[in-house]
C-alpha cells in the first residue's frame, strides 16, 4: 500500500484541515417567544427577503427605528395626573370621614390643576 506524500507549505508546515475558523463567531443566543401568527408572518417576510429567519431579525434589529409610546413631556404629565389623582382620593377620603364642606377649597384647588395639565396636554386625542 502506498502513502501519500504530506504536502507542506512555503513555511515548512503542513496546512490545517477542515473549515477555517471564522473571526467573529456568534455564541449568544437571544429566545423570542411567538404565536404561530407572528412566527407565519415573519417566516413570510424573511422568505420574500430571500433571508433566513435568523438574519432577517438581525437586519431588522439593526435598521428597524422604533417610535416610543410616549415622550419625556407625555410621562413627566402622566406622573403629574397620577399624584393629582392620589391627592384626589385622599380628598375623596377625608370628604366621606370630615364631610364635603370642609374639602370645598382642596377639592378645587386639586381641579384647577387637574384642568390646567389637561390644557397643557392637549384635549384632542391626535
């Protein structure tokens, strides 16, 4: 039987078999949780983009622009109406314990600047 001569390179070393290594490997896995809704729906843009699943949610990861639910302005208004609406259920629990004559200033007070932040909002729901 024969055996075959080992080929060695310009360096004096024989080459290294199989597939080379690649630089960046990517070793951390994110789980997405989906309905089959999502999951056909997905599958079907992926293939319409010629891409695997895998690396059409990468793409979209990284050119996709998301538009949050609300502005700084919007949530610093939100934590206003809600320590509006907290100071108006402890007026509410001192009008059934002391009776409403006695809150009549809180009450609007509290109202006027219920009314205020609303302006301040916007009444259309545009």
């Amino acid at each position: 039987m024969k055996k075959l001569a080992k080929v060695k390179g310009t360096d004096g070393k024989t080459p290294k078999r199989g597939r080379p290594k690649k630089a960046i490997t990517r070793s951390v896995s994110l789980v997405v949780r989906l309905t089959p809704t999502e999951r056909l729906a997905i599958s079907g843009r992926a293939r319409n983009a010629g891409m695997r699943i895998s690396d059409w949610f990468r793409q979209s990861a990284k050119t996709s622009v998301i538009k949050p639910r609300l502005s700084k302005e919007e949530a610093g208004h939100l934590r206003n109406l809600s320590g509006i609406a907290n100071n108006l259920n402890q007026l509410t629990k001192l009008a059934h314990t002391g009776g409403l004559v006695t809150i009549m200033a809180d009450l609007r007070r509290v109202l006027g600047e219920l009314e205020r932040l609303m302006d301040r909002m916007g009444r259309d729901d545009s």
